[in-house]
C-alpha cells in the first residue's frame, strides 16, 4: 500500500522544470523586457518592414527589392569565441554583444552588400536576467549603429551542458545586394592599392591564446582584453558609394591570411611593415613569436583592408580617418609569376593560396 506524503513531504519529494534547473519565468521576463525596449522604434533602422519580430514563433520582414536589379539575401553566422570566458570571469557582458554582431556584420559587408537584419542565440547553464540584459542591450546598440534590424532570438537555458557562470553565443546576419554591385576577388586589379583600417583591439580572435598570455595579470589587462569588435558597417558603405571599392577583407583569426580570400589567382601581395599597437607587442614580446607568427595569428591593429583603384587611396585614407579609424598603406597588388595568390611581408613569403 502507498504511503500517504505529508504536504511538506510531497514539496521536498517533487521535481520540476525550474528545481532542475531552468526558469521560465526568469525567461519570459527577459522577452517582456526586449519587448518594451522595442516600444519606442521610430529611430530603430528598418523597423517599417518588421511585420512582427521580437516574442512570436518567428520574425516575418517585409523587403522591396524593386532598386535592385538582381537582388541577392546575403547571410552569415559567427561567434565570439573564448572571448566570453574572460566576459564571464569579470561579469562585463557590456561589449561582448557588440563582439558578437560585429563578427557577422563585418564579414558580410565584404560582399558589398549592406545588412538588414540579427538575430542571437544565447545560452547559459542558468539564466541571470541583469547580465542578460546587458549582453541584449549591447547587441540591440550595435545593430543600430550597423542600420540593421534585431528581429529575433533565442535564450537557451541548459544546466548540465553549461557550467555555473559560463554562458556562450552566436549570431545570424541578413543583408541584401545586387548581384552586379557585389565586390570580391572578380573585381581585383593588378595596380589596385591595399589600404588597412585600424582595429579596435583583439577584437574576437586569438582569446585561446590570450587569456594564457595574460593569465597572472588578468585584471590589469581586462578592459583593453575586453573592448568590443570595431563595426565597419558605415565605414564600409560610404567607401563603397563613394570609391568603388573592389575588395574588402576582414581580419579575423588567421590575420593577413584572409586577404587571399578577396584576391584572384596570379596575383601577389607584398605588404608594407606597419608598427603593431603597443598591448599586440606585449603579445609578441611575452610569446617569443616572430613578426611572421604574430600576423598569421591575430589582427595587429588591422580590422579591415580595403582594395581600390590606385588613384583613390588619398580619398580613402580621408573618409576612414574622417570615422574615427586610422589608415594605413599596405601596397598595392601585384602580378605573380605564380598561378596561385600569394601573400609577402616585406618580401618575405606568409603564404598563399
């Protein structure tokens, strides 16, 4: 015979979702919150396509695609990396929001296309709605500042796959361009100048390396080890109207490496020396690695590199100083006597393609 709990019994005995570990109504609050904060969108970019976005099943956005000719979606998703680890560690989330648009925006845009719309994903072994808010709010601010739409997301609250404290994220961008606007390898010229755009920082690449560079002196590096990714949305969209832009390239992980990707077969690269940023020398000179190492490994000080004609590089140089960022000449593109693409530092071979 089964024996009778008492009330408290059955209390302590009970199990459900939120005694195991997710709390949807901590969940419900953070959507009530987003949902508020959209009250006021007259100054939120392209909020007259957004036919419902934030709380529903999905977002519905309506485009008009009659300036285009060929109009193309252009899409992308990305992360931050172990960036969040040290976001975590110090309970800043301010930033990493911007990290995380940042890292989708900026690849896209090197279509030539502009974005239209984000969406995030973010997932925590147990929901904290203050640092919550801050990752949101931060994500919400970039994506006005790259004139693209936050139309959605998804907060997953997963103990067990997520340690207390720990929490990671991804994002998913939306743009547009014409199919015969886009730039790219197809556009390069031999004779077209290479112009580099100042980084912010590390921006979000190279933290598994990172956080052990710095390990006994976390605290005393934190803020510069967590200034958020650069947006070179704006940059990027007035270069383009105004320079016919042939190429750009973002600098990611991998460093100068990611400039083949934006050049044709048969062409080189010889890249001019520029002085690193004093925290990316204290990299170099903690680590032991060569000059080499160092721009195969992380930006430099270089976030954006910009092919044009060669008869533009002083308008360039005026319109990225003119936003805020420094400029640097990195040569010009060359013909090789190879069949593949091929990177040089100061004549020195980094490698190719």
């Amino acid at each position: 015979m089964a024996k009778d709990l008492s009330k408290d019994e059955t209390k302590k005995h009970s199990l459900n979702y939120k005694n195991s570990g997710v709390d949807v109504e901590a969940g419900d609050a953070l959507v009530d919150w987003l949902q508020q904060g959209e009250s006021d969108r007259s100054n939120r970019p392209f909020q007259k396509n957004i036919i419902s976005g934030i709380g529903g099943f999905a977002s519905l956005f309506r485009m008009d695609f009659s300036e285009y000719k060929k109009p193309c979606l252009v899409t992308c998703t990305d992360g931050v990396g172990t960036k969040v680890k040290l976001a975590a560690q110090f309970k800043n989330f301010s930033g990493v929001g911007q990290d995380l648009v940042a890292m989708c925006v900026n690849d896209l845009i090197c279509t030539g296309g502009k974005p239209l719309m984000f969406l995030d994903y973010y997932a925590v072994g147990q929901l904290n709605l203050e640092d919550a808010k801050a990752f949101l709010q931060s994500v919400r601010q970039a994506c006005m500042d790259s004139d693209c739409a936050l139309v959605g997301g998804e907060t997953a609250e997963m103990p067990g796959v997520y340690q207390p404290g720990d929490f990671d994220c991804a994002g998913f961008a939306v743009g547009v361009v014409d199919e015969e606007k886009t730039i790219g390898a197809h556009r390069v010229q031999v004779g077209d100048a290479v112009v580099g755009v100042s980084s912010s920082g590390f921006h979000s690449n190279g933290y598994s390396l990172l956080r052990k560079v710095f390990a006994e002196d976390l605290d005393k590096y934190q803020h510069e080890l967590l200034t958020p990714t650069a947006l070179y949305v704006r940059l990027a969209g007035q270069l383009i109207s105004q320079l016919g832009v042939h190429a750009l390239a973002h600098i990611t992980g991998g460093g100068v490496e990611n400039i083949p990707r934006v050049l044709p077969e048969g062409v080189r690269l010889n890249l001019k020396a520029w002085e690193f940023p004093p925290l990316f020398q204290e990299v170099q000179k903690r680590t032991g690695m060569t000059t080499l190492e160092m721009i195969k490994t992380l930006n430099c000080g270089i976030g954006l590199v910009v092919i044009i004609p060669s008869d533009k590089v002083a308008a360039c140089h005026q319109i990225i100083e003119s936003q805020g960022f420094k400029s640097f000449d990195l040569g010009f593109v060359e013909k090789s006597s190879q069949s593949n693409t091929e990177i040089l530092w100061e004549g020195e071979w980094v490698g190719s393609k």
